[in-house]
C-alpha cells in the first residue's frame, strides 16, 4: 500500500521544484539568436545577475553546471602552478580545488571538518604565515550542500583584510544565491559563481560568474585561459560571443522568468522566507534528536544553512530504507547522505520555490516514516515546527 498518487515532491538540495511559470516561460519558440529581443533578453540578465550577486562588476552566463562554472574561474585568473588555498566546510570547496589541480594548480585544503564551518582565525593564522604571499587565490563555498554547513563569508573576507593578503577571494555560491543575503561588494570577494537549478528555480545546465575589478586584473596575466571560459571573448563586439555560441534561448526565457518571480517577492521576503523555513525544520529535527539517535550534522546553531539541512543517523540505523519509503510510499525525494556521510545521512532540503505546505509535508512524510521504520525519535517534530511558524509568521 502506497499514499503517494499525485505530484512526486523533490526535498532535495537540486534540481529544485521548477515553478509551473518557469515551465511554462521555456514551452514557446525559439528567438531569432541575432534579433534585438535576443540582446535584450541576454542584457537583462546579465544586468539582473549582477544584482543577485550585489556586485558592480560583469556577470557572465554559461551553458554549464556549476562544475564548469569552477573551470571557468579557475582558468580565468590563474596560471598553471599558481598555488590555491581551499577551505573545506564539506565535500564543495575541495571538489574546486580538485578541479583547480586538474587544470594545473598547486592547491593545499585547509583542513576543516564535515560537521562545522571554517574558522576565520585559523584562515588569517594561515595567511600570516605566508609571508611571501605565494597563496594567489582562496576559495571556499557560502553553503556546502553535503555537510549543511553556512560560511561567515563577511567574517573570512575581513580575516584576508586583516592579514594584509592578496589572494583573490573566491567564493562558490550555488546553494545560497537567492535564498540568503549575497554581498560580493561589501564583502570584499574579487570573484563568485553560482547555477541555475538552486535557489534560482530553473533548470539544471545554465551556471553564472560575477567578476570584481581585482579578479579583472589577474584576468589579463592568466595563463589557464582558454576561448570558450574567456572573459575577453565574450566581452567581444558580437552577441554571439555572449554564449561561445549559440544561445541557450530557452533556458534563457526559464531564468528570466524565475529572476522576475524572485524580484516580485522582493530579495528581503525571500531571504525571510527561507530563514522561517529553514527554522521550521530545524525545530522539527531538534524534537527527532531528543531520543540520541538522530541529529544535525552541524552542530553549532549559527553555523547551520538556510537552505538545506543533513541529518545524521546513528549507527545501525538503515538509511536507505528512509529514503525508499519517502519516495515510494509517499512521493517525498529526500537528498542523500554523500562523500563520508554516504548512507549515514539524510538531506532536508528547502531552497528556491519552497513554502510552508511544502516544507510541512516533507516533514510529516519523515517523521511517517521514522515510525513506520521503527527508527527511534522523539514525536513532536511536525508539531514543534508548526508552533515555530505560528510564532512567527503572526495574523
């Protein structure tokens, strides 16, 4: 016996929920790729991506995940044996700089762990004691979407202020751009990059790079440049150049859909919008974890995300077996537990075209079937999530 007829919900940490709008925008013909409407539509979004990111610099589109957009920064600003500096939070951060030494680089990880954020003094401690200054980027992720950790990305941007360094910041902002406050400026980061399938509610294959005046400059001494990443091609005279090619029109139209639904809620409601629910399911794991075998994989309050949770499980526990019932009893897709928390963990995610009915759902669905599985946990967990939005979200 099954209860999951109807819509399959996806309450996992991307593709996200496409809203019906988004679909509907991609489900018309193709543009003229060289027609005036054409570089309107692309200008507009370039022009509108910048302001996702808070940045006066450029913004670049490209028809890739956000992997490619790693390669795409890599090879724009740094030169084979440049050394980078990752910092792991999680699996993301070290993932660039496995791709950073693919293409070449010198990359050293500052070892972090899977259950806390980056520790702002241990990342001046390590820029002091590079006095040579051969450090010439640093990258790290706002959001790991494994671990469920949320980097103080103001605090470690005054920390390479602070040690007087001058590494590029780069930062990884696919499982946060659009769900929580993103300030490139104001916080000194010299290159970002984000994708579309997140928090920005359109399909996977479209990722994004915003470039500050730093990151322009090491621009033109880069030796890993190469014609289809290059900022100076697609800066070139024709529209073409935008894209390497042909443009991804209707993928295009979904984000110039989803950037108008976004902007029509107002970038503040959507920042408070994904705080309340992100409280909702930590009140719900918070009650789940009172019976010690289930509990946040992050285990500082403030260092957890906005937009995805991992739940950890005590050994023993048959995790897979959570997974198959949400999905074929009930229609819910959790996200999986991956890197070293493979089937270990459970992800919660609540990210991009989410709200209260969908989130409460999810949690009801879980908290089935941790019943239904005989895996222990304190009841309550829907109940406490439900008391935390009535709190909050007043008549």
């Amino acid at each position: 016996m099954a209860v999951s007829a109807g819509r399959e919900f996806l309450a996992i940490p991307g593709p996200t929920t496409t809203p019906d709008e988004v679909l509907q925008a991609m489900h018309r013909p193709a543009l003229d790729i060289y027609s005036n409407e054409m570089v309107a539509l692309s200008e507009g979004l370039h022009t509108d991506l910048s302001r996702l990111f808070a940045t006066k610099g450029k913004s670049y589109i490209y028809i890739a995940n956000g992997h490619g957009a790693w390669e795409a920064v890599i090879s724009n600003v740094l030169s084979r044996g440049d050394k980078v500096l990752v910092l792991e939070s999680g699996r993301f951060a070290v993932g660039w700089g496995n791709a950073a030494r693919a293409m070449g680089c010198d990359v050293e990880v500052l070892q972090g762990d899977w259950r806390r954020a980056v520790r702002v003094d241990e990342v001046e401690a390590r820029l002091r004691r590079d006095t040579e200054h051969s450090i010439k980027a640093i990258v790290v992720v706002q959001v790991d979407t494994a671990s469920s950790a949320r980097n103080d990305l103001e605090a470690i941007g005054r920390a390479i202020r602070t040690a007087g360094h001058p590494a590029l910041f780069m930062v990884d902002a696919v499982a946060s751009l659009g769900c929580m406050p993103f300030e490139m400026d104001a916080w000194g980061i010299d290159v970002a990059m984000s994708a579309s399938q997140k928090g920005l509610m359109s399909p996977p294959g479209l990722s994004f790079v915003a470039v500050g005046d730093r990151a322009r400059a090491a621009h033109q001494r880069a030796g890993l440049r190469t014609p289809y990443w290059d900022w100076t091609e697609r800066d070139g005279p024709e529209h073409y150049q935008k894209y390497a090619g042909t443009a991804p029109v209707h993928l295009l139209f979904a984000l110039r859909k989803a950037l108008d639904i976004l902007f029509a809620e107002g970038l503040d409601n959507t920042f408070r919008r994904h705080h309340l629910l992100a409280g909702a399911v930590r009140r719900a794991v918070d009650v789940w974890s009172e019976g010690n075998m289930l509990g946040f994989n992050i285990e500082h309050p403030d260092e957890r995300a906005d937009t995805v949770t991992t739940v950890r499980a005590a050994e023993g526990h048959d995790i897979a077996a959570l997974h198959r019932y949400c999905k074929d009893k009930c229609g819910v897709v959790l996200g999986v537990g991956i890197g070293e928390l493979q089937n270990k963990a459970f992800r919660i995610a609540h990210m991009g075209h989410v709200n209260a009915p969908m989130v409460l759902g999810t949690l009801g669905v879980i908290e089935m079937a941790l019943s239904a599985l005989g895996i222990p946990h304190s009841r309550g967990g829907v109940d406490a999530a439900v008391a935390y939005l009535a709190e909050n979200v007043p008549a």
